[in-house]
C-alpha cells in the first residue's frame, strides 16, 4: 500500500514521463512534417497533457472508469487541442493524438 507521499510522488513522475514521451514524438513529427514547423505544437502538447493527465488519472483512478474509455476520451481532447488551440490541421491533429497517447501508454505499462 502507498502513502499519500508515494501516490504524489508516483503522480508527477508519471507525468513526466508522459509529457517527456509526447513532446518527444511532437518534436520528431516537426522534422517529417513540415506543416507542423511554425505552429506551437511543442507548446500545444505540453499544455493539452497538463490538462489531460490529471483528468485521466482521476477518471481511471478516482472513479474507476476502464482504462479504453479514458484513453479514448483523452486522444479526443487532444485532438481538439491540437486542431483548435494549435491551429494544426486535423489529419496531423488527430495522428499526433493518437501516436503519442498510444506511446506513451504502452511505455506506462512496460514501466509500471
């Protein structure tokens, strides 16, 4: 069993993680492709998962929702970032969204 201690500290390591991961793929996905250069995608992502993350967490944590339907509704959050706070068109919007959740939930498991 963790402590509260335990809980906050495995938190932000995993939001950190997560973050490092998808800005990661955003930064790769710049140099392929070049609509994104120009745009604040980097920035988008950064704050699109401080959003996102500890919302998810509650949801698959806090109430218990499956881990598929949370997952689900975050790449549609991230989608609309991306597309309406990024200005990034959405074929480019929805495949940063789903690569990068895909990503880095598969990391998350292999990890933790």
């Amino acid at each position: 069993h963790l402590s509260p201690v335990d809980l906050v500290t495995l938190y932000f390591v995993t939001l950190v993680l997560t973050i490092g991961i998808e800005v990661a793929i955003v930064a790769v996905s710049r140099q392929f492709g070049p609509i994104l250069r120009g745009t604040p995608a980097l920035s988008t992502c950064v704050c699109i998962n401080l959003l996102t993350h500890p919302l998810a967490t509650l949801a698959n944590l806090g109430l218990s929702l499956p881990l598929l339907m949370v997952e689900l509704a975050v790449i549609f959050a991230e989608y609309i970032g991306y597309r309406y706070v990024g200005g990034i068109p959405a074929k480019w919007s929805i495949s940063l969204a789903l690569l990068t959740n895909v990503a880095s939930m598969i990391v998350g498991f292999l990890v933790f």
